[in-house]
C-alpha cells in the first residue's frame, strides 16, 4: 500500500478555496488519516462548525496553534490577502523547522512582502502559490471535491526556498489534479491585474452604475445571458476582491487605464458613425476570444 504524501496539513480558511483542497486531498488519500485541520475565524467556526466538519478531520479556531500546528508537513493560508501578515504572525511562534507554508492568495508581491516582514529568515519555509479556480460562491458550503481538476496552479518561489520544499507544495497541488506553473511574484501581478482583477473590477462596476438608477428593477428584469455571463463575477466576495484590488493597485491601475483608453475608441467610432472601425474592433476581438476558445 503506498504511503500518503502526507501526514498532516492545516488549513487556515475552509471556504471555496480551502475547503475544497480539503476535499480533493482526502480523495486523493494523500493526506494520512484524520490529518486535515481546518481552522476557521471564531465567527465562522460557531456559525458553520457541522459544515466544517464534515470536510476536515479536524476543526477549531486558532487559538491552540501549538497543538494544531505539530508535525504539519504543510499550512495553507486560504484567507483574503489582507490577513496574510496577521496569520503569519500567529503561525510563527509555533512554527516547525520542517514545516512549509504556503498560500492561496490572488496577489503575491504583497504576500511575500509580508512574508519576508513577518517571518525574516524563516520565509525560506514560504512557498507562495495561487490556485486559478474558483465560483462567485464563498464559505464552505461552496467547497467542491473537483475544484481544481484541470485547473493551473501558479507557484512564485523565492530565491530562499528549497527545490524540496517547492516540489513539496507542487505535489499537493497536483494531487487536487492540478496543473503547476512558476512565475515572478511580479509577472504574476502582472499577468492577473489583465486577465483576472481587470474584469471583475469592471462586472463590479457595471451592477453597481445598475444598482444607483431608478429603475434599476425595470433594467435587470430584461437581463439575459449576455449580461449573466458578463456580471457572474460581481456576485463574489466584496471582502476578498477588495483586498485584491488594494494589493495589486498599481498594476492593475495601469490596465483600467489601457481599458478606459480603449473605451475612449469605441465612443470615439460611436460618437462620429464609424460602423467600420467598430466592426474592425469587434472582429479583431472574436478572432481572438474565438482562438483562446478552443484552446481551453
């Protein structure tokens, strides 16, 4: 029989993201039995404590950190952004020398800030990481076993980190049937400030220009697919893209512009009956939307 992977990991955060690593490692069995500790914030954990428990092994707070964080092989943080520095700052006093951490955040020039800030010497054990699933549901409830099947995963190593300890949290990702991929910190950023952050600060945007009218009712009782699809996203944690959006602001300040500049285009092509250009901006688009299509 062959060995798990594992013998404990801890889970600080067992919503969509952190619940369903739970989930698909205990699938896997490549956790050992009873080895999966999810904590939760103590308001979470009161109101959800029967959902908690029937995805980890283990649930509680974090208040008995010493216990909890014994013999880990590795923690993840699935918490928004913002509370990385504060959760470090918890885990390192309790840390062990052979345990890694590692992360799930959207952004990652600010975790590893905050890793370096908080953890100093001990940051060589931080393996910054970023799961590309998720739904525009949150809380555990939402935590699916398949989540990450066939999804990518981003790994952002630091220069500290150990070839073993990087492999170590490549393999619990691919165990969830992920795919792993490495960036910079700073291609990272660079890279979801276009394609992730940009869109759902704009889906964001266009149901709150809905939700100040009038007759807004009137508006979204004649939504169809079109407007479902584009908006999907708004209906995601306001906490969690806040924190994204506060972390990689610059950049993605940076793309709202290009995209505001964009806008700019088409009013221009509307504004002065230019059916030709806007039609030399839609094809160029479906031509690409439709290429990207057929590559996923």
């Amino acid at each position: 029989m062959t060995e798990p992977l594992f013998k404990k990991i801890v889970i600080f955060g067992v919503g969509l993201i952190g619940g369903s690593f739970a989930r698909a490692l205990a699938q896997a069995k490549a956790v050992k039995s009873g080895g999966i500790v999810g904590l939760s914030r103590a308001a979470t954990y009161e109101k959800k404590k029967a959902v908690l428990q029937e995805i980890v092994d283990r649930t509680g707070t974090q208040e008995n950190l010493t216990t909890e964080l014994e013999g880990a092989d590795l923690i993840l943080l699935a918490v928004p952004v913002g509370q990385t520095a504060d959760i470090l700052k918890l885990i390192k006093p309790h840390l062990n020398d052979n345990t890694i951490i590692t992360d799930a955040g959207s952004t990652k020039s600010d975790v590893v800030a905050a890793a370096r800030e908080v953890l100093g010497p001990r940051v060589s054990q931080f393996v910054p990481g970023h799961p590309i699933a998720g739904a525009e549901l949150s809380g555990p409830e939402a935590a699916l076993v398949d989540l990450y099947q066939g999804k990518k995963v981003v790994l952002t190593p630091l220069p500290e980190n150990s070839a073993a300890s990087v492999a170590l949290v490549r393999k619990a990702w691919e165990a969830c049937g992920a795919s792993v991929s490495e960036l910079t910190p700073e291609e990272h950023d660079s890279v979801f400030a276009t394609v992730s952050h940009l869109p759902h600060l704009l889906s964001f945007a266009l149901v709150h220009n809905l939700a100040q009218r009038d007759n807004r009712d009137l508006l979204l009782s004649f939504a169809a697919s079109g407007f479902r699809d584009f908006t999907r996203i708004a209906a995601s944690s306001p906490e969690t893209w806040r924190d994204i959006s506060m972390a990689n602001r610059v950049p993605l300040l940076k793309e709202l512009k290009l995209y505001v500049a964009e806008l700019t285009q088409v009013s221009a092509a509307l504004e002065s009956a230019d059916a030709e250009k806007l039609e030399q901006i839609f094809r160029t688009a479906q031509q690409i939307r439709a290429d990207w299509g057929t590559k996923l």
